[in-house]
C-alpha cells in the first residue's frame, strides 16, 4: 500500500466524522436519582406532591414528636442548619446582642431530676412535707459502674437510706469493704 495520494482520509478531515461519542450515563449519583422523584402522600384528607428528601424529613418530624431521641436529634440539626442559612441570608446588625444569665438554683435542678425519673418524692413522707429520694434504678447504675472505688459501711448506708427502696440494690461485688 502507497502512502502517495490514495489515504482513507483526506488531509485536515478527521479521523471520526460524528465526534466522540456521548457519555452514556451522566455523573450524578443514585441517591440524586432518587431524590429527584415525587411522591403523591396524603396529609389531612388533601393529595399532596412531595420530593424524597420531603417525605423523609416530614417522616422526621413525626417520628420526633413520637419521642425518638434519634430523631428528636436530627430535629434539631435541621433547625440549627436553617437559623444559621436564615441568619446568613438576612444579616440583622440592627438587633442587640442576646445577653445570657445563669441562674443556678437546686430547686430547678431537683425538678429536672424529678422529670427525668431519677429522683421521686419519698412517699413517707407524706405531701406537706416532702423529701425527695434517690430511684432504685438511678442508685443501681450510680453503684455498678465498673473502676469505682470500694465503698465503706457508712457510705454503703448512706445510699441505702437516699435511695426510694435500697434493700433491693444489689452491690457488686468487692464494691463494699
């Protein structure tokens, strides 16, 4: 074969006349795919159009007011997310700064304590003068962590004594002296 006149090609003509091929699958992910779509749900009686990503977060919202700690977190997230882009988009240099004052009082701590279930009234004590004690279940973790130091007979009576029913704890062993 003669390399004079006779090419496959003319000269300055390309060796693929239609350009190189398009990409067969663009570059975004499955989840962007699936993000993309709409979900018919109903709310209240009413058909309503949602994306993926509203259903989920609106699946959420209602498990948070269920009282899922997870979700209650991821709750909260969202909200912290959209103050600061809220906070970004319309800057307020007009408003006074929010000053902070602590207020430590063992009343709000006992309350807090009593809404969490760690401590309860004593109930012998009756209503009109109350005392407040240690629940069992509280006690019991306080006194099985592990790496605690051991407990003398004073100390031992003590948590005895501050805990709702302590005859029922069980001490671990080599806790006590």
């Amino acid at each position: 074969m003669s390399r004079g006149g006779h090419t496959r090609f003319a000269k300055g003509q390309s060796g693929n006349p239609n350009g190189r091929p398009k990409a067969r699958r663009p570059n975004i992910s499955a989840f962007d795919i699936i993000f993309d779509k709409t979900l018919t749900v109903t709310q209240n009686g009413k058909a309503r159009e949602l994306t993926i990503d509203e259903a989920l977060e609106l699946q959420t919202y209602q498990a948070a007011l269920q009282g899922s700690r997870m979700a209650i977190r991821k709750v909260l997230k969202m909200i912290e997310k959209r103050e600061a882009a809220l906070a970004k988009r319309h800057p307020n240099a007009d408003l006074p700064p929010v000053r902070l004052e602590r207020e430590y009082n063992a009343d709000n701590a006992c309350e807090a304590m009593r809404i969490l279930g760690i401590i309860e009234r004593d109930p012998a004590w009756g209503d009109d003068r109350s005392r407040d004690k240690v629940a069992n279940w509280a006690a019991q973790a306080a006194i099985s962590r592990p790496g605690q130091a051991k407990l003398d007979d004073k100390t031992v009576k003590e948590i005895r004594f501050f805990t709702i029913d302590g005859a029922r704890l069980k001490w671990p062993r080599g806790r006590c002296a």
